[in-house]
C-alpha cells in the first residue's frame, strides 16, 4: 500500500460515490490492482473552446493540490484556474463543466462550489453529465446554472463517508508490536494500530455529520430547494428522469443535445 494514497483515503472524510471508494480502497490494499499514473510531467487542460463555449472537463477523482497520483484524477484548483479563465475569454459566451466523475476529497471541493456559485450571472454555466456527477462532482455541478443529464447517467451522492483502517491484528499476525508515545488521550484515536474506542467513532460520526449537513446546505443553497428535499435523497443516486423528479437536475437529454441547445441559445 502506498502511505501517501493511504493518508488521503483511509481515516478521513472524502465525499465519494461508495462503489466507486471501494474499487479504490481494494487498489490501496492491493497496489498491484491500481492504475497509477506514471508521468510526472503530466498537465491538466484547462478548456476547449468549442463555438463560443468553455468546455471545463471535470474527469475521475477529484483531489486537492496539484499531485498527480492516480490515473485521470482532475484536481480541485485546475478547475478552478479553468473558470477563470473562461470568464475572463471574450470569445467564450458560456461555460460547460463537463463531468465524468465519481467525486473525492472533500478538502477544496466546497469552496469551489462556493466559487462556482459567485460566477452564476458573470456568464452561463452549464453542468452537463456525461453520463454522471456523483458526490462531490455533483457538488460542483449543483452550483451551476442548469444540470443537463442523460438518461441513462445519474447525479446524486449527496453525502460524506468515512472509513477506519485497524491494522492491529495484521501486524500481530507478522510479528510486529506498535508502542505509541503520546500527549493527548486523543492524539492517535484514528490511527491505524488499534480498533476505534466508542468515543472515537462518535467523535469521527460527528466530523461526517457536520459535513453532511454543510453539503446538504450547500446543494440547498445552489438548487434553491429546501434543505428536507436534499435529505430526502438519503444521499441515493438517481438516473435520469429520477434526477428531474427528485429536484437534483433540470433536464433529460444527451450530453450532445444539450451542448448544441446551448450552442444556439448563446450565438442566437
């Protein structure tokens, strides 16, 4: 298991799809299942220009920082960098995020949405799935002006997960003792050498409670729904016509019928 990949995912909240989490947690378990990227030199795109639309890709795992460590993960600030750009491009007359994602960290994601937000007005922006924006990619795609979704594709997610690593039994099993010198009774609570205590669990159930409720006040905000409708979904996710009807997107439609309605509603 690599511990950089370990830190990011174990022990912390991220605001990921769960299947999706699972095929991750399984690679980091077994490094020799995960698609690693391997050019260092790797750099983002930050949008096509496409008839007087700023097409912002928004693809794999969403992280924080510029650290290039899976395959296909778009970060958190070369999104951001993206809008800018595009809201300052005269030729650009509107702007699609164009999204393919299952979310990831929750580090970064709300700002962007919070920056998203601030945008609306400034120019269109348009969250086309293609064919879905889960999690914390639905974060960003609810702070759009519009959410466009295939039939078929789905959006949701709209919560917080954590998962706790205890290797205690596996380390026992190779011979291997752990002594942790500490000042604080809850300094280590959340590592990985000993099961949870009740009060630790709590204290971790509390953490993804108070960001649950921000993410629910976050899409809220954004979709002008009431803050029970979010709750409702019980972070579930909805496919197509289902997304419509729960509130979580506007409209049905493949992602090439809706970049040319936008097309021709900008250049009209």
């Amino acid at each position: 298991m690599t511990p950089y990949l370990a830190h990011r995912f174990f022990n912390r909240p991220i605001a990921l799809d769960p299947d999706y989490a699972h095929g991750i947690l399984a690679a980091l378990i077994k490094p020799e299942a995960a698609i690693v990227a391997e050019d260092n030199d790797y750099q983002e795109c930050l949008y096509d220009l496409v008839d007087g639309v700023a097409i912002i890709p928004i693809c794999g795992v969403l992280v924080h920082g510029h650290a290039c460590w899976w395959a296909g993960e778009t970060s958190y600030s070369s999104i951001e960098a993206a809008l800018v750009a595009a809201i300052d491009d005269q030729m650009a007359k509107a702007i699609v995020l164009h999204i393919c994602s299952p979310g990831g960290e929750v580090d970064g994601c709300f700002e962007l949405a919070d920056k998203i937000y601030e945008m609306r007005g400034d120019k269109p922006i348009v969250a086309i799935c293609d064919p879905y924006a889960y999690s914390a990619a639905y974060a960003l795609a609810s702070a759009a002006d519009m959410i466009c979704i295939p039939r078929t594709g789905g959006a949701g997610s709209i919560g917080v997960v954590a998962v706790h690593m205890e290797m205690s039994k596996m380390l026992k099993e190779c011979g291997i003792g752990v002594t942790v010198i500490q000042f604080g009774d809850q300094k280590t609570e959340r590592g990985p050498f000993a099961p949870l205590s009740d009060g630790a669990e709590k204290r971790m159930q509390n953490d993804i409670d108070i960001l649950g409720d921000m993410f629910v006040e976050l899409v809220a905000r954004n979709r002008g729904i009431s803050t029970d409708a979010v709750r409702a979904t019980k972070a579930g996710v909805f496919l197509g016509a289902a997304a419509v009807e729960n509130e979580i997107a506007d409209l049905v439609a493949s992602p090439q019928e809706a970049f040319a309605e936008l097309v021709q509603q900008v250049n009209s």
